[in-house]
C-alpha cells in the first residue's frame, strides 16, 4: 500500500488553528411541520472538553446531536464540526467523529469481531487488528469477540457499541444516553472509560442524558436544554450554586418547572444556611 | 486505558479518507459485511437457491409439456426457460439489492453507517457488488440445474448473454435504488414496493411473449422499458438465431436513462429524509 499512513493527529494539525474548534452551533433550528424540535440555539465547544446536553423527554438533545452528525438537516442555522459545515461538508471530519447510541445497533447476526472489522474498515483504520485487540482488552470484550452481537445482553452491547465508537480513536465523540437502561455498575464503568479515554486522547465528547449522576461525573460543562431552547449553559457546580440546591437533579426540576431562575432562590438559601 | 497507552493499536492508525482508495475501501468494507451476513446463516444461502430453482423446474415441466403439443412456437428450444433464467437474473438482482439494503434497516444499523465516513454513492456501490455476487450465488447452480434436467444450456446463448445479464443487473439497480430510497423516506412501512416493485415489468417486458401481443397503445410503454428489449433478443437469438445488436442498444441507452433517474431519485429521497428527521426514528 503505498497511500500515506497518517494518525487522526495528523489530521487534526492539517487543519487551521481557527478551524479546529471541534463544535460550533450558531442559530440552530429544526422544526418538524409544526413542532420546534430545537429552537435558535447557539452555542460552541472548547477541545477537550466534556459536555452534556441535559433535559426532558422531547427537549431536543437527540434533535441536535443528530443535527451534529449530518443526519438531519437544520431547518435554518449552521453547524460546524472542527470548521466544516456539517450540512456541506460532512465527509471532510466524518473520520475524525465517532458516534454510540443505544437506539442504534450493530448488525445482529455479525460476531463482535466482524462488526469492529467492518467499522475499521469503514473508518480507514490502518492498524485493525491491533486497535481491535486494545479495544477488546482495555474494554473487557475479549471474550465476546466470537460471539454474535445479537447474543449479548445490554451491557456487553453497550461496550461493544463503545468499542466501536472509539475504533478510529476519534477527537469527537458524540453520545446519545450512553448508559440508558444499563444496571449501575455497568453505567459506573462506562462513565469511568469515557473519562479515561477523553483524559488520554485529549478528545472532546457531547453527550446527551437525563440521568443528573452521570452529568454531574462526568460533564465539566451542562447545557440545558427545554422545548428545543438553552435555558442554561454553565458548570454544573456553578448552576448548583447560582440555583443555590444541592444537586443538578434539583437545578433541573427548578428550571423545567419555571419554580425558580439562576440567583432567586438566593435569599431563601442564605436563610436557611444561616438558620 | 492510560496502562496500556504505549500498546501498539492504543491510537487507530487512519488512512487517507478521500479519492478513489478510500472508497474502495469503504465499499469493500461493505461488501465484507454482507459476506459475513451471508456465511452467518445456512438457511439464507438455501433461500437464495430454493426460489429460482423452484421456478426453473415449474417452467421447465410447462415446456416439456408444451414441446409434445403441435404449436411450433411451444416447440422452440428454450423459450420458455430462457425467459425464466433471464428474469430471475433482474428479478434476484433487484432483491438482492433491496433487502440488503433493508437488513441495514431491520438491524438498526443505518445510523452508525451514515455517521461514518461512508459515502451515498459508495453505499450503492456496495450494494450493487453485492447484488451480482449474490446473484451468481443463486444462479450459477440453478442454470447447471436447468442443462441437466432440461438439456438448456443458457452458455447457448453465447456472448450474448453477457450483455443479456449485464443490461437485466442494470435495470434491476435502477428499481433497487428507487425501492431503498421510498423505504428511507417512508422507513419500512414502505417495505412492501421492494418486494412487488419488479413485478410490475413482468406484464409489461414481455418475458414470456413478444411485444406484438400486446395492444397497439400498451406497445410504446413496453419498449420503453429496457429488460423489454432484452427479451426480444432473447428470442430472436432462440427463435431465428439471429443476434438483434439494436436491441441490446436500446435496452444500454435506456437503462443509462433509468439508472441515472434511480440514483438520482435515492439522493433526493435521502436528502428528505434528513429534512423530516426520519433518519433518527429509523433508529428509535
């Protein structure tokens, strides 16, 4: 093979500094004949860093991430991913992205290894083999490389999607509820290598959820998203504080509920701080 | 993941994703993946086999039955089997394409293909390779069958049958495209066009007749399809050996027409899929 073997690094250094910011959202809209999925929503994402996309049933994170990975098209607004208009130009990063939802499967029928061969070869992966035995082995599935992904329960599914969402090493990661309907033990675990794997890639991972623990673990940044609109986008200890609660779960049901904005509950918690 | 950090495969190795390399790649990664499918169940690789095997033996009893009438037509060698072999080489074609398309749909698996850096056109690529090797899967024993339970010998056909196998698999990627595009729109509600779509050029290709049979007004229709011109060369060729080089001409410019409007009917279809959202709920 004589083509030029080169790392996502590589590819990442190809792109102007002003370009590589991995994720920026400006105006975004996406209405469904009469329903605003996600409503004008502007915001952008540092590399490196860790972002969940919080809120209800229906407020638009799953809109938005798949606005985010060019499988559905903004009815107005723009979407750049590390510069590239996603709408135009969404082959030019696709390589350097990587996606898992739990509402998407891997083929049933195909054994674990098949299916992180054929996603190797989907994503250019030079080294296949060996990325495919890391994976196996920093993610516990060595022992399920032979079985068909249709035979595992949720829980090994969920590494197996995580393994092949992290095949190409890729500098994006894009989640939809990474632990949805996993037991805490495995939802623990996963958040742990998520972590891991952001801290050692330097990559940068979005991930929609309402599950507030994984949030709180995991994201260093939260934007909260309600009827397709950002209704906050800050740390989550900065929200804990400003909502003057104690958890993200409380700081959530006050926004959703209109109970309280950022600072009104001020008083109310110095007094009972004091009392 | 930090232990093992200086593992060789602890960072994927990329290549290249754009020009001609990448996309072979990717088609042959696809490819790879219906192999696996195919190797994955016995029962599949009978299936491929059992229909048109089923439907040589039907047609071919009709002709033995036939060929001790005095009808000279009935008497022509191969006729009737011909025209079998040849449709099912544009009817297996056309599923072959369609339901693996739709086993990307019924395995959930469509969106992490779209987020990959997998193109349309290479997806209909794959599709389409696939399509003919699974076609010589299914055809090449039914056609061995066919010589020694029939004595029809489809190589009779000579060079022709290349380009009679060649215009009948174009024909069937235009009605495969056309098929996976409304089933992406429409999801799999729409799954039924797959399986009947082919059959609304049985009547009108004239598989088992010539075009004179039909009305006069039903005549331009016919010959505006191009299997229509595949099965009159057929004839010509089995009937009066003589090898019609303006039909197969028509039936070459034809499909030129109905693989372009195919494919660009997929585009559009995916395209609106992506305006309505119905890419996502595919997948929930």
């Amino acid at each position: 093979m004589d083509e030029r073997v080169t790392t996502s690094q590589d590819l990442a250094e190809t792109v102007p500094v002003a370009e590589t910011i991995p994720v920026a959202v400006k105006d975004l809209t996406k209405v469904y004949g009469t329903v605003t999925a996600v409503n004008d929503i502007t915001f952008s994402l540092k590399p490196r860093s860790t972002v969940a996309l919080l809120g209800g049933n229906g407020a638009g994170k799953t809109t938005t991430i798949a606005m985010l990975l060019g499988l559905v098209v903004p009815t107005s607004g723009e979407v750049r991913v590390f510069g590239a208009d996603m709408a135009r130009n969404r082959y030019q990063v696709a390589q350097r992205i990587n996606f898992q939802s739990p509402y998407v499967d891997l083929p049933m029928r195909l054994t674990v290894r098949q299916n992180l061969t054929v996603y190797a070869g989907l994503y250019g992966v030079a080294n296949q083999a060996e990325r495919i035995a890391f994976l196996a082995e920093d993610l516990q599935i060595e022992g399920l490389l032979d079985r068909p992904t249709g035979k595992l329960s949720a829980g090994q599914k969920t590494r197996v999607g995580l393994a092949k969402a992290l095949l190409n090493s890729p500098e994006l990661l894009l989640l939809d509820e990474p632990t949805a309907s996993l037991d805490p033990d495995t939802a623990d675990w996963v958040r742990q290598k998520l972590k891991d794997y952001a801290n050692s890639r330097g990559a940068t991972i979005l991930f929609a959820s309402h599950n507030m623990a994984e949030v709180e673990r995991l994201a260093d940044r939260v934007i909260l998203l309600d009827a397709g609109r950002i209704l906050e986008d800050d740390t989550p200890s900065v929200l804990i504080e400003a909502y003057d609660r104690e958890t993200l779960e409380e700081v959530f049901l006050d926004v959703v509920r209109g109970r309280a904005q950022r600072g009104e509950r001020d008083g109310a918690g110095q007094a009972r701080k004091a009392s | 993941m930090s232990a093992v950090a200086s593992r060789s495969g602890a960072v994927a190795v990329l290549l290249p994703p754009s020009g001609l390399g990448g996309s072979l790649r990717r088609i042959a990664a696809l490819v790879l993946r219906y192999t696996y499918l195919l190797r994955s169940s016995g029962i599949r690789l009978i299936e491929l086999i059992y229909w048109p095997f089923l439907q040589m033996l039907t047609w071919g009893f009709l002709q033995r039955y036939l060929a001790g009438t005095t009808s000279p037509l009935a008497q022509a060698a191969g006729v009737l089997i011909g025209g079998v072999l040849l449709w099912d080489i544009l009817f297996r074609s056309k599923i072959g394409f369609s339901t693996t398309f739709i086993e990307e749909m019924w395995s959930r698996n469509l969106g992490n293909l779209l987020t990959s850096p997998l193109r349309p056109f290479e997806l209909v690529a794959a599709l389409s390779v696939w399509s003919v090797l699974r076609l010589a899967v299914s055809m090449i024993p039914v056609a061995v069958a066919a010589y020694f339970f029939f004595g029809f010998n489809l190589l009779d056909l000579g060079a022709a049958l290349v380009a009679f196998f060649a215009l009948l698999v174009l024909t069937s990627w235009s009605l495969g495209l056309l098929s996976a595009g409304v089933i992406l729109r429409y999801g799999l509600g729409a799954e039924e066009l797959a399986w009947s779509l082919a059959f609304i050029l049985l009547p009108l290709s004239c598989v088992y007749y010539p075009v004179s049979v039909l009305p006069d007004w039903l005549q331009p229709v016919a010959l505006a399809l191009p299997p229509t011109h595949v099965f009159e060369g057929m004839r010509s060729i089995l009937l009066h050996g003589v090898f019609d080089v303006n039909e197969l001409w028509w039936a070459l410019g034809l499909n030129a027409i109905y693989l372009t409007v195919g494919y660009l009917a997929f585009r559009w279809f995916l395209q609106s899929a992506k305006v309505n959202g119905t890419l996502v709920q595919l997948g929930e």
